[in-house]
C-alpha cells in the first residue's frame, strides 16, 4: 500500500510540474508577442518615418531648400520618440507618457505622409474620455498600423481614417485604394503588422476585420467594447 501511495504522489508531483513547465512556457510565449509588438509598432514605425523624411530631404534638398529643412526637423523628432520608446521598452514597456489625444495623435502621424503623393483624410467623433487611456493607445496603434500598411505596402494614393467613439464602444475603420491583396495568403504568410493589429485588439476585448482583393483596396475596421466610468462592478 505504501508502494501504491508514493507512486500515485509521484505521478501528481510529475503531472503538476509538468503543469508548471506549460504555463511557464505559455508565459514567456505571450511575453515574446508583446515584446515584438512593441518593436513592430513603436521602434519599427518611427524608424520608417525617419528614413521616409531623410529621402524626402535629399529629394526636394535643390529645389525646394525650405521643405527639405521641413522635413529634417520631421526625421529629428521620429529619432527623438524613437528614443523615448526604447526608454519605455527598457523600462518593461511600460509607456511613461500615453498617446493623450487619438485625434492630435492621429493628426501628427498624418503630417509625416508626403501630401503631394497622397490624398489623406481623417475624421473624429464622440468624447476620447469614454475610453481609458490604454484603450486610446492601442487603438492609435492600431490605427497608425493600418494606415502605415496602405501606404507602405498598397501604395495607396488616397487613405480615410475615421473613428466614432460612443459610451459603450470605440469604432474606427481605415479605407485606402492600394492595391490590395489576397486574405487567404495574408493570413497563412502574414507579418508582425496584421497579427499585432488583431492581438492588441484582442487584448481589449475587441477586434480587427480586414476586407480587402487584389487591384480592390483594403478596408481595415476596429471594434473596442467600452465600460462607461460610471458604471459598477454589476454594469449598473
């Protein structure tokens, strides 16, 4: 009987540290996808727009010294966000500074699209105080994701961004005429871009559709559930 009861203990103290080892492993699997999230959208974002600004410069640096400046300064504060978000990243990303306003986040990243290339336009409603300030964040990322895509990768020449923000949800969706593509091999071969989109949603409670067909444009569209900061623990 003794021999019984200490193989039964042994098989349980096996089964559960076997148990362990999973959730260790599905912990650290969840903290690899925030970290290159976090890579992806901040440090890779500002790097492109860096690069974006510096090409830009050099091209209108004989024909329009002015405009060229312009966008030096541009390329200065992408390094210098850059650098406040590695800071961020250190600090086990936790962002010392959020986004504050979606629209004024929105604006600014909007400046840093070439206007003769494109044909940008944005449009905000409701009261950004019905979210809490991590659903304004992500959903800026997300948002600025999208956006970045259709003009990094679509070639798009013209994008609309909106987003309505009411009491109980914030929705916003990002139109462009690229030149779109196949939902079936994006979603088998797809990169950090789309999977980070759908997972800060997800984190949120929320979710991403993506609608798009060769030659057909992209549609992107977000959907956040928001808890009204009055209501209480039994949604009274």
């Amino acid at each position: 009987m003794e021999d019984s009861l200490s193989r039964r203990v042994r098989e349980a103290s096996e089964t559960y540290h076997g148990f362990l080892l999973n959730q260790v492993h599905r912990a650290q699997e969840d903290e690899r996808r925030r970290i290159a999230r976090e890579l992806h959208d901040r440090i890779g974002h500002g790097m492109s727009v860096a690069h974006q600004q510096l090409a830009l410069s050099e091209a209108y640096h004989a024909t329009d010294p002015a405009r060229a400046l312009a966008k030096i300064a541009i390329a200065q504060q992408a390094v210098q966000e850059i650098m406040e978000n590695l800071r961020q990243i250190t600090s086990e990303l936790h962002p010392a500074t959020p986004v504050g306003s979606l629209e004024k986040s929105l604006l600014a990243f909007l400046e840093t699209v070439d206007s003769e290339r494109a044909c940008v336009g944005l449009d905000v409603n409701g009261d950004e105080s019905w979210a809490d300030p991590r659903c304004i964040d992500q959903a800026f990322l997300i948002v600025r994701e999208a956006a970045r895509n259709a003009f990094s990768h679509a070639g798009a020449a013209s994008l609309f961004i909106r987003v309505d923000i009411a009491p109980h949800a914030l929705i916003a969706s990002v139109l462009d005429d690229g030149r779109g593509f196949d939902l079936a091999t994006a979603r088998k071969h797809g990169g950090v871009g789309l999977a980070s989109m759908q997972e800060r949603a997800a984190l949120l409670g929320g979710r991403v559709t993506i609608s798009s067909k060769p030659r057909g444009g992209c549609l992107v569209e977000l959907f956040i559930p928001l808890k009204r900061q009055s209501d209480g623990p039994d949604g009274a």
